[in-house]
C-alpha cells in the first residue's frame, strides 16, 4: 500500500472526531430552528438529525439553551467570516451597494430565521435571556468594526457615518421580518435601492 493511502486511511484525531461530532450538532440545530421553531425544537429530534445519539448530544451540550446558543453563536462568526471574504473580493467602485447585497443575503435566510426564533425565545426564558443578549451585543461590536475595517473613516466624517451600520442592518432585518407575513417581494427590490442609496450619502457626506 502507498505511503499517501495509507495517510487518506489514518484514523481522524480525537479533537477532529469531537469537532465533526459538534459540527453534525450546530448545523442540525440550525436547521430545526429555522424549520420548526424553538418551542418544536427539541434535542431528541437535533440528536436525529445529525445521526447520533442522545447520549452522544448530552456529553457535548448538557442544555438545549447551551445548543441553541452555541449554535447560532457558531453560524454567526462563520457569516462574518464568509461576508468579510465576500466583500474583499469586491471590485472597486460603488462597494457600498455591493456591501449592502452581501448584507441581505446573511438576514434574509436561515440564518436570520434561526436567530429570530431565539430573541423571540429569549424575551421570556431566564437561562436564554443573557447569552443572548450579549450575544447580540457581540454581534453589534462585529458589525461596527467591520463597517470601520472596510470603509475607513473620511477626513472630514459627516453625522451619519457611524450609525450606517446599525442603520442598515435595521432595515435589512426589518425587511427580512416582513417577509414571514407578506409575501409579495413587490417592494423589496426598491427598499433595497433605497437603502443603498441611504446607505452611501451617509458614508460619503461632509459636515
């Protein structure tokens, strides 16, 4: 047997077999919640649709509010990286409505639905109430500084350049709740123009 068959049959690490065992949990989870909600969202049917068991489940998330969390915490970061990546790619130019698109792809599928169901979820369950909260501020955080990575500050910064981001993810998550009980698009395409153009007067205007 060749030395590179014998390296594709090596057996996978503990630390590889715990990752991919986690990995099989969050994706899992995330496709309940985005599917079923978080009331229907048990760790039965997680365990299920991941191909372990329930023990299996246990030994890494004791809680269904440890999973939930970890979960949506995990997509989160993997959103941000893939947008960032995304984003440097971009051609010069009017980035900001490039930036905008990129934006309303990560809010306006499961990602965006999963989270919905935990602020929701959250309102009234104590043990989900401060993971989530400080998630969402560490969310916030990311937001702002990565606004401030990719449009650096101008010389002269008019009154609105620091609240574009929050301004925009605003409408964005806005725009992707609406869309769970209207189901005509009829306007969406010119919300979006419109926050693009919204969107670049407050990064480019001077005071």
């Amino acid at each position: 047997m060749s030395a590179l068959a014998l390296d594709t049959k090596r057996r996978r690490t503990q630390g590889e077999r715990t990752a991919a065992t986690r990995a099989r949990l969050l994706d899992a989870t995330i496709d309940c919640l985005s599917e079923l909600g978080y009331a229907n969202t048990t760790t039965t049917e997680i365990a299920k649709r991941a191909g372990l068991s329930r023990g299996a489940q246990l030994h890494h998330f004791p809680t269904k509010a440890e999973l939930v969390t970890t979960a949506v915490d995990h997509l989160f970061a993997r959103r941000t990286a893939e947008f960032r990546a995304a984003f440097a790619t971009l051609p010069t130019g009017n980035r900001t409505a490039a930036a905008i698109d990129l934006l309303w792809s990560m809010v306006s599928g499961p990602t965006f639905y999963a989270w919905l169901e935990l602020l929701v979820a959250a309102r009234t369950d104590a043990d989900l109430e401060p993971t989530v909260s400080a998630m969402a501020q560490r969310f916030a955080d990311t937001v702002q500084r990565t606004f401030h990575e990719l449009f650096p500050d101008p010389t002269v910064r008019g009154p609105f350049f620091d609240i574009a981001p929050s301004f925009a993810f605003a409408l964005l998550q806005g725009l992707a709740l609406d869309r769970i009980s209207v189901k005509n698009d009829s306007g969406l395409d010119a919300s979006l123009e419109l926050l693009k153009t919204l969107a670049s007067w407050a990064i480019t205007q001077r005071t």
